[in-house]
C-alpha cells in the first residue's frame, strides 16, 4: 500500500505570514527522500494554502507522482490542463469549510463530473474522484467510466475510538470489496493518524492512502522526514500489498 503525502498545511504556515517560508517544494523533497510514494496539494478556490504557482513549481520538481485535488469548476479544469499533474482527484468544495467535510456526490452531479473528467482524460490526466463509502456512488463512478475512486475514511477517523467505527469500517471494507469487483482503482484518505491508521491500513485492496494533516502536524515536533517514516512504517506493518 503506497502513501501519498498531502502538503498542503506547509502552504498554510507560509501564509500565516504570507512570507516564502516553509516552501512546499522543501516539503516534497523531504517527504520524497522519506518514502512517499506520492505528493498530494490541494488548490482551493480561495488559495488558502498551496498558490498555483506551487503547483507549477511541484510539477517541475517532484519525482514520484504529482496529485492535484481540486472543485469542478471551469477555472480548475484550465489550471489542470495547463499544468498536468498524474492525477485530478475531483472533490467537493465549499468556501465555509475547515476541511473536505465529505464525499462528492457522484448522484447528484453526474454531469458535471462526465464533463470534467471527459477533459482531463482527453488530456492524458488520471481523474479520481473522492467519494463516501457508499456502493450507489461507485456505481455512478463505473457508468461514467472514472477508472479511480478515492474513499473518504472521515467518517471512520471521527469515530475511530468510539463503538461506531466498526460500522464504518464495514462500510469501507464493502465498498473497497465492491470496486475491485468492477476493477476500480481504489485509494483512501482523509482524518488518518498514527493512531486510526492500522484497521484502514488492513483493508485489502486499498492501493494508496493519502494523509496530510497528521503527518504536517506531527512534523513540527519530530520533522517531517519521521514524521513520514513514522506513517511509511505503520503501513508496511500492516498491509500485505
Ligand atoms: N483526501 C482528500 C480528498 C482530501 O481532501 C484530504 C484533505 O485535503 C485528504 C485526503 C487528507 O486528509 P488529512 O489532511 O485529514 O490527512
């Protein structure tokens, strides 16, 4: 199981202060040399963490695999296709959240979704798209002819401590189970810590887990080359894959 690290609070110290310090690319040649299989920078619309420009310097400058969260509007679709990162996960996006609060709703926004990743794949990009553990979105996905999901284990990382995980963790394992079946490529992520990683981490089937927040925030006291090992090493732990 590959993991992919999501720099993106490195971006949100810098603009704190709105200074050129910490600088993403550091971040990606640390996590880099540290195993990451993967960066992973979300560009919001209100570019309150990574700027594009540190999309166009990443791009120049990672080694591993450039992945680009981003909402489903027509600037970011020009962005993408400007820039090519290896992969556009589409996510839903609202001005007043903290953080992705949830899946995209493949459902509700079917076309939508057919049109931008018609785009992105006409242009050689891999589309993924961040759903809930929820069977009728991966049907959604598979009729649109989306190749990657991404599962949003939020819900599971909320309750990770408490009687409820279980029932996420159901949810997860079947939808996982669900989408090899119809041979998706499948990635997890969201609210994963050293401490709720291992039961995600078991799953089989799951290729790639994106973290940021817990690796960012652990580096500031440990530095983010542990920081990652730290995570690389509870994976490996685990996963058979
Ligand atoms: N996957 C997606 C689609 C996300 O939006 C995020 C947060 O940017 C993550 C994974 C990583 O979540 P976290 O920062 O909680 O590890």
């Amino acid at each position: 199981m590959r993991l992919a690290v999501n720099i993106d609070h490195i971006a949100t110290l810098r603009q704190a202060r709105m200074t050129n310090e910490p600088d993403p690319v550091y971040a990606a040649a640390i996590a880099e040399l540290a195993g990451a299989d993967g960066i992973t920078i979300h560009l919001r619309q209100d570019r309150r963490h990574i700027q594009e420009r540190d999309l166009e310097l990443l791009r120049a400058f990672i080694k591993t695999k450039l992945n680009l969260e981003m909402a489903m509007s027509m600037e970011m679709v020009k962005i993408a296709l400007k820039h090519k990162p290896d992969v556009c996960t589409l996510v839903p996006e609202t001005a007043d959240e903290v953080t992705t609060t949830g899946g995209l709703d493949v459902l509700m926004y079917t076309d939508r979704v057919e049109e931008v990743a018609g785009n992105l794949h006409a242009a050689g990009i891999e589309v993924s798209v961040f759903i809930d553990p929820n069977i009728d979105q991966i049907k959604a996905c598979y009729k649109l002819g989306i190749k990657t999901i991404e599962i949003n284990t939020g819900e599971y990382a909320k309750n990770w401590n408490t009687s409820y995980a279980k029932l996420d963790l159901d949810k997860i394992r079947k939808s996982v189970e669900y989408a090899r079946k119809v041979n998706l490529k499948v990635l997890a992520g969201h609210g994963i810590t050293y401490q709720n990683i291992t039961p995600i981490a078991a799953i089989e089937g799951i290729e790639e887990l994106n973290i940021g927040h817990s690796i960012i925030a652990n580096s500031t006291f440990m530095g983010l080359e542990k920081a990652v090992i730290r995570m690389k090493d509870l994976i490996r732990r685990t996963s058979r894959q």
